[in-house]
C-alpha cells in the first residue's frame, strides 16, 4: 500500500517523528505520486521534504533494484521520477531504460551526489529530463515544476493527435461511405439516363414507323382511290364535252383541282414514306431537301454552309436531316412561310444547324415539350448529345436552332440505328 506525504512503501526504513509532524502542519497542496529510484532512505525523505515545502502532497515509494523498479511500475501511474545516478545494485541510467521500455513518459530527473559533467550529459541524451546535484536542492522545484508542465503538455498534445486520428478516421470513414453513395447513385443515374435513351429511341423508332404508316396509306389507300375519282371524272368530262353540256368545263376544272390533290399525296406520300437518309455528307443530304421543298410546296428554300462538314455517324446525319424536315414542315404547315433559309455552320468545335422562317408570328410554347413536334425534336437532339432551342422573331416567323458539339459526335450512335 502507497503512503502520501513521506510514508515510504518499500520497507527500507521507517519514518521519523519529524516527518509525522510535517505531515500533520502541512497545508493541502497538489498530489504528486513520486518514485524514487534510491538506496539511501535518509535521502528519499529529504527529497520528499522538500517536495512538500514546494506545495506537493507527494504519494511515493523508494525503489533500488530492477526487480523492485518493475514492481512499482507495474503499480502506476507514476508523476515524476526522482533517480540516484549510482547505487551498488542499480543505476540511473538503467532505471530510465526500463521506463523507456515500458513506453512511459514519466519526467526522470537525475538527483545525485556527485556526477560528472559528461556522464550527466550522457544521461541527458539519453533521455533523462534534468539533472540536480543533492547539495542543490534549491534547483529541484523548479526542475520538477517545468518538467511537470512540460509532460502536461506532451499528454495534452498525444491526446490532441489521438483525437485528431480518430477524427481523421472518422473523416475517411465517411468519405469512404460518401463515395461508395455517390457511386451507387452515380450508376443508379447512369441505369436511368440509359433506359431514357433507349426509350426516346423507341420513341423516334415509333414515330417513324408511324410516319411511314401514313405514307403508305396515303399512296396505296388514298392515293388510288384519288385517281380512280380522277379518271371517272375525266371520263365525266368527255362525255358532257361530247354532248355539248354547259357544266363540261366546271366538271374539267374539278379534274384540275382533283391532280393537284393527287400529286400532293403523292409527295406527301413519299415524304413520309421515306426514312431512309440518301447522300454521303449531311451538306449533299440538307441540299436535297431543299430541292424537294422547292418542288413539293413551290416555295423559296434556300441552303447555306458554312466550314467543311465533318463525317458524322449515320445515327447523327439522320438526326440532324429529320430536325430540319420538321422544322421546314412546321414552318410551312403552321406559319405559312413563304421562303425558309437552312445554315450548317461548322466553327471547329460545333456544328449548328439553324432553320429560320418568314412565316407568322411565332408563339412559343412555356415549354418545348407543349407540342409534340418540338418535344421529337428535342428527343432527337438528346439522342446525338446536342441542344434543341426554337425563338420567335421580331418581324415575324421562328428560328430554329440543334447546336452539336464535335467532339461527342462519335458518341452519338447510342439509343439511334447506325
């Protein structure tokens, strides 16, 4: 059992009358379990002494040989160690090897009789904290105040450090979880963005066949039905011709009316039949649409490029061919445009296909998705990588713009058919 004040635990002596009767007038002060590594007893209770005049209340036990320095250890925790540099059994520098061992970080200071100056810096490199010589005692407290301060401050800053590697792990166990989030929620993304594309592709694989459904209908159903009325009516004009009937020529100008219905069948018939993109560049592709515009609705179209047209993935030269179409049909359909102008302007990094119109003011929609038309167009921009965006303009008609970066043209045949 440890003793406080000068109450020595270790059976190396016994405590005088004097010591008991510091122990009894001393003044609380700050406890300080003390360990002296010491062969002389008398020297043990002098330090003690003079310990507690410096206002400790030293709780301590003199130790002198290795067996009975691990012994205490075992005992601890220890505040200070105050060790003899030389002893017949023991030894300063010994004892601090074994606190050293045992991974203490204990001030050990050397108080002794006599030591030489090298041997006390010896100790010192060591790893010993201070040395004081017995016949100067005077330098003990402040040694033992300043190491004491000093290994406050180291414990303070490993528990510091300690906090800080748990907080650091703590940190890194969360960015771990974050990250292993944000990855799944990446690829859970990713899933979608690929079931979207391959739905607008269904989409535009739907509205095709749709279109091609109507032209074909319009050819075989319509189309034929058309010219059948056509030669009963031709054959209508003759007879009334023959027999000289007034209403011969009314019946001719409704045979007219009824070619001119049936060639535009036939073109519209065709137009919507065809899916398929002719020509080796969307330039030579874009120009035959004009031509076809010109011929179909008798207006003014006009083609304009600009930069050398890159080669572009079937998938993409087809997007860009049916936006136009639907833009110029659009154009002509709903704003009655009289003349349509088609620009594919390559600047290096982008290509632009800009369809402007002269038709009726154009109302735009709060959102492009509002009309179906717009909302295909949209789609079909998606599918290639590029922007979709329809304006009015101030003196009537809309401009239609599909703006594709070049670089993510290769990547453009996913969700469309090469």
């Amino acid at each position: 059992m440890a003793n406080t004040s000068l109450v020595s635990t270790t059976g190396h002596g016994s405590v005088s009358a004097a010591s008991k009767t510091l122990q009894q007038h001393r003044k609380p002060g700050r406890a300080l379990r003390v360990l002296f590594v010491e062969d002389c007893e008398p020297d043990a209770l002098i330090l003690a002494r003079t310990l507690t005049r410096g206002g400790f209340v030293p709780e301590w036990e003199r130790v002198e040989s290795r067996e009975e320095l691990l012994m205490a250890l075992a005992k601890g925790p220890w505040d200070l160690v105050l060790a003899d540099h030389s002893m017949p059994q023991f030894s300063a520098p010994e004892a601090l090897e074994i606190v050293q061992q045992h991974g203490l970080d204990i001030p050990f200071i050397i108080v002794s009789g006599h030591i030489e100056e090298e041997t006390a810096v010896a100790a010192m490199a060591a790893g010993a904290h201070d040395y004081v010589m017995k016949d100067r005692l005077a330098r003990l407290l402040p040694a033992v105040e300043r190491e004491l301060r000093e290994a406050e401050v180291r414990r303070a800053q490993r528990k510091n450090e300690q906090e800080l590697q748990r907080a650091h792990g703590e940190l890194e166990t969360r960015v771990e979880r974050r990250t292993a989030d944000l990855r799944a929620a990446y690829h859970e993304l990713q899933s979608v963005m690929g079931d979207r594309r391959r739905l607008e592709a269904e989409l535009l694989e739907i509205a095709e066949n749709e279109r091609r459904r109507i032209g074909f209908d319009l050819h075989d159903d319509l189309g034929q039905k058309l010219t059948g009325a056509s030669l009963m009516v031709k054959g209508l004009e003759h007879r009334l011709g023959a027999e000289g009937h007034s209403a011969a020529a009314e019946v001719g100008r409704i045979h007219a009316l009824l070619e001119e219905i049936i060639l535009h069948t036939h073109n519209l018939a065709h137009q919507f039949a065809s899916l398929d993109v002719r020509g080796e560049d969307l330039a030579t592709v874009l120009k035959t649409l004009t031509a076809n515009v010109k011929k179909m609705f008798g207006i003014a179209c006009v083609l304009s490029v600009k930069g050398t047209v890159p080669d572009l993935p079937p998938n993409t030269m087809l997007q860009f061919h049916k936006i136009a179409q639907e833009a110029v049909s659009n154009a002509i359909k709903h704003g009655k445009a009289k003349q349509v102008t088609i620009t594919l302007v390559n600047d290096g990094n982008n290509l632009t296909l800009t369809v402007k119109n002269d038709g009726l003011p154009f109302d735009q929609p709060a959102s492009a998705k509002n009309r179906m038309g717009l909302r295909i167009m949209n789609y079909r921009a998606s599918t290639i990588g590029a922007t979709f965006n329809i304006q009015p303009i101030e003196a009537g008609g809309a401009l239609v713009t599909c703006h594709c970066p070049l670089r993510r043209a290769p990547a453009s045949s996913r969700g469309g058919r090469e």
